[in-house]
C-alpha cells in the first residue's frame, strides 16, 4: 500500500492525532523513510526532476560526439 504524504497528514489531522504540521512531518517522515521505518510515499502531482548523471567522465565524453550535427564544426 502507499499514500501521499498529503493524504497521511489529512488523515492523522482528521482524526486529531495531530494539528497541521506539515513541514516537520514531512521532514518527519524522510528521516523514517531513509530508516526504513516508513513506507513508500508517492505524489501523484509533481514530477520528479533527476538531473542527468553519468558514472565517469569517460561515460560523459562518449556522448559528446551526437550532440554536435557532422561537420558543424568547420570554419567557413
């Protein structure tokens, strides 16, 4: 089963286990997760933005050739 981290707060607030704290239970919440003591939450809503990486600067530089059209690189 996984929820929202929204939905586990409205449901502890509605049933007056807590007020409305959402930042620290959020913080909460990441610190049992990384603990392994708390499920998985989703968020249907926001897209998770994961930068490009690449294992080594080798991994990096191989890519580098299909990123400039052929030829592209001449002077006139």
């Amino acid at each position: 089963m996984s929820a929202t981290l929204r939905q586990v707060v409205y449901r502890l607030v509605s049933e007056g286990v807590l007020a409305p704290v959402y930042r620290r239970l959020s913080a909460q919440l990441a610190h049992a997760r990384r603990e392994g003591r708390s499920p998985a939450l989703i968020d249907t809503v926001r897209a998770v933005h994961v930068p490009p990486a690449w294992p080594d600067a080798t991994a990096f530089v191989a890519l580098i050739p299909g990123w400039v059209p052929p030829g592209s690189h001449r002077r006139p």
